[in-house]
C-alpha cells in the first residue's frame, strides 16, 4: 500500500506539473519506496520514542519495574524488553518496537509511583502481550509511516507564522486526514478489549488490570504533548481525539466499557 501511494503521488505530479513520466521515473519511485519502507521498518522506533521524549531506566533506579518486566517475559516466553521512563504525573504507558524481540516498553512516573506491583503486572501484562501479537509491529509502522504526515501537521501548529511551519504545514494539511482514515482501517477493530482480556488471561487476576484503567480514567492519563500520530500505541489515548488530524481507532471502547468487559470475567 505504501509503494502503490507512492507511485500514485508520482503520477499525479506528473500531470499537474506537465512531465513526461516515463518508465525510469517509476522504477526510481519503486526503488525509493523499498528504501523508505526498509528503513522505516528499522527507524521506527527510535523516531516514536524521539517524539515521546522518554529515557532508559535501569534495574538499579527502578528494580521493581524491571522485576515485573521479567517475570512476565519468563511467563510468555519473551526476551525481556528495554524499559524507559517518561518524567510525567500521568498515569499511561505504550510499547515500541520492530518485533516481539525488539520492542521498548515506556512508562510514565506516575504509573510508575502510583501503581501497587498487582496493578503494575496487568499494565506490563498488557504491553509484553500487544508486543507478542505483533500489534506493537503494526502501530509502530504505522505511527512512522501512514501517520508521518499527522506529526508534521502538530509541528507546524507548534510553530505558526515561521517558514519552517509553513514548510512542515503543507503536507501536513494535505495528507493528515487520509492518513488518519487509513490508519483507522489498518489497525484491527476493539484491539484495547481484546488486549485487555488477552493480558488477564495471563496474569490470571483480571482486577489488577481493572484497578490500573479505573486510575486511568478521567484526565489522569492526558499527555498534552503527546504526539496524536502515536495516540493508538498508548494504554490510554493521551489526547482526545479531536481536529482534522485525529485518529478515528474504529471507534475505540472507553475505559468504563474495557472495565466492564473485564469484571465479567
């Protein structure tokens, strides 16, 4: 989808700019896509957490972070993840990464100081799952690729009047909203619910996940500078959805519903 979005683009420069677009143009347009979609799949992450603004933390700063984090990679027989902390009250947490084996788990301090170690494992639970589905692949691509445009668009916002937000503004403003309608189509539909009742069945203790959304609710997991082309990565989106940039997850379950689909359990 990516190289065929390319090639179309290519065309129609073609014919708005009156070109004679031969048959090297699209080879070169191919090529260029393989290389772009290559390094996207390596880069991803880094350019995610880069957003985000989040530092590694080690066993010593935070060793009952790191213990839950291996136990549960002993339980899905995972290789432990790098772990990272976001310097922010809010109570939230997302996973990054290429693969089950190459993912990075980011955690805010206040989950971090406001969850009990029961309430902790459904969080990481959660995470350590999404990545073993390859669910953490997909919105990882997705957040550097389809919704590459979406962040333009908030750094231009970010700086009004100046050339380079004019610059950055431009292709924002143009492929913001198609990129967020098909990255609503991409990501699978109710992912939050099935995640959810996914790490329950693996910490077998489906208050402890309960308790943590409950803490999650209202505003305490608001991030305002939060990147929305990383919004579905999130436990909780950080930002509402709102704007001709925002990311429409396929009607994403609120919170109270998550919760209610767990304590059937």
């Amino acid at each position: 989808m990516f190289v065929g979005s390319l090639l179309v683009v290519a065309a129609l420069l073609g014919l708005v700019l009156r070109l004679a677009v031969g048959w090297w143009a699209f080879v070169i347009t191919i090529g260029l896509a393989a290389v772009i979609a290559w390094s996207a799949d390596r880069r991803a992450a880094p350019v995610v957490l880069r957003t985000i603004g989040s530092r590694p933390v080690s066993p010593a700063e935070e060793p009952r972070l790191h213990n839950v984090v291996e136990g549960l990679c002993a339980t899905l027989g995972l290789r432990p993840p790098a772990v990272e902390l976001l310097d922010h009250p809010a109570v939230n947490a997302l996973a990054v990464g290429r693969s089950p084996g190459h993912t990075t788990l980011v955690v805010t301090r206040g989950l971090v100081d406001g969850l009990g170690r029961i309430e902790l494992e459904g969080v990481v639970a959660r995470l350590l799952v999404a990545a073993k589905q390859h669910d953490v692949q997909l919105g990882t691509l997705v957040s550097a690729t389809v919704l590459a445009p979406v962040l333009l668009a908030e750094r231009a916002a970010e700086r009004p009047g100046g050339a380079l937000g004019r610059l950055l503004g431009i292709p924002g403003s143009l492929l913001g909203p198609p990129g967020a309608s098909l990255a609503a189509k991409v990501l699978p539909p109710r992912r939050d619910v099935l995640l959810d009742l996914a790490a329950a069945a693996v910490t077998r203790y489906p208050p402890g996940l309960i308790t943590a959304l409950d803490r999650c609710g209202g505003d305490a997991a608001t991030i305002p500078q939060a990147p929305r082309s990383s919004a579905h990565l999130w436990m909780i989106d950080p930002r509402p959805a709102v704007g001709p940039t925002a990311i429409d997850r396929s009607a994403p379950a609120p919170v109270d519903e998550r919760i209610a689909t767990l304590r059937e359990l």
